[in-house]
C-alpha cells in the first residue's frame, strides 16, 4: 500500500495565508457621494426663510403704524372741528376789550352783562381744554416760528430784538399739533443792539 504524503506545517500555514489574503477587500470603501438634489432643497429653505422674516417684519410695521394712526385719530378727532370754533373765543374776548375800564366797574346792567362775558369765556375755555385745546398768549416771549406768525415789527420796544411785545390774535394748539398760530408784533433790534453783534476781532 502506498501512504499519501501528509501536508507539512509550512504548506498549511502557506495555504492559510493565501486564503486570508483572498478574503480581504483590496481598499476600504470611500465616503459616499453627496446627494445633488440636498443643494437645491437648501437653497429653497434658506429662501423661504428671508421671505418669512420679510414677512413678519412688514406686519410688524403695519402693525406699529395702524397703532399710530388709531392713537392719532382719537387725540386730534376735534381738530377740525376746535379749529373752526376758536374764533368764538376771540370774539368773546374782543367784545370785553371793547367796554371801558370805567364801564366794566360802574354799578349798572352793563357790569351784569360784562360779568356774563367774562363767565361765557371762561366755560368756553374749559371746555376746549378738556379736549386739549390750549390757548396761546405769547406776549413777553421769545418769538417761535413754529407756533407765531410776524405781522410787523416794533422798534424802540424796550425788549430784545425777537420778544413779541404785541398780541394782535391768540393761537391754538391741540396737544402738540398748532391749531392756529398765534399773530404777533416782534420788537426789532436797535443800532446799539446791532452794533454790538459786529465782530471786532478781525
């Protein structure tokens, strides 16, 4: 009988090598390639997203501005209405400035009707104040061009050049919005006065 050669250690070992080497994968696998339509979709978020911000920043405008004007409307609602009826006041007033001092205090039906004037005036003031309206009376003050109109000019006044010195017609303001401004005589710098703004530093 003849007996088959058995495989020696350095054959098995051989054999076993070659098989593990068979069995590994030549590379590892590389990181897999993004997906193209990830791009566009971010693109489309990121868009949507500034719309979104656009959006609610314009209704927070729309908003502050509808609060604004609702605030507006109710403050200044008589404004036309103030407007027109202020020049009653005035003809109050000038029909006392048109009665002598001497008559206002003679006993007498004329001081009953000056006292009657005199109330009117004074509850018609009222009630223009509980809405706002006040009155301007700005003799003494330095002139304002935002709530005086200059008629003329006053020389040798005694005041400083821009005091108004003379009310020819009170104005009107409801809150802080002018009704009327208020027609005014303005004292008017003297020589000396101009004189004196000359720059002699030269």
């Amino acid at each position: 009988m003849v007996e088959t050669p058995k495989p020696s250690n350095d054959d098995m070992a051989g054999a076993a090598s070659g098989a593990d080497a068979t069995a590994a994968p030549d590379a590892a696998p590389g990181p897999e390639a993004s997906d193209p339509r990830i791009a566009p979709l971010e693109a489309e978020i990121a868009k949507l997203k500034d719309q979104l911000l656009r959006t609610l920043a314009d209704s927070e405008n729309l908003r502050r501005r509808t609060e604004r004007e609702r605030e507006d409307t109710s403050k200044y609602a008589v404004a036309k209405f103030a407007g027109d009826v202020v020049s009653v006041a005035d003809n109050l007033r000038r029909a006392l400035d048109s009665i002598p001092t001497e008559a206002k205090s003679a006993e007498g039906p004329l001081k009953t009707l000056v006292a009657g004037i005199e109330l009117t005036e004074r509850e018609f003031l009222a009630a223009l104040a509980k809405h706002a309206v006040q009155k301007i009376d700005p003799k003494g003050e330095k002139f304002d061009h935002n709530r005086h109109q200059a008629m003329f000019e006053v020389e040798n006044s005694g005041q400083p050049a821009g005091t108004v010195v003379q009310v020819l017609q009170p104005g009107y303001v409801i809150h802080d919005r002018l009704l009327r401004p208020a027609l005014v005589g303005v004292a008017k710098g003297s020589a000396e006065q101009a004189s004196a703004k000359i720059d002699t530093t030269a």
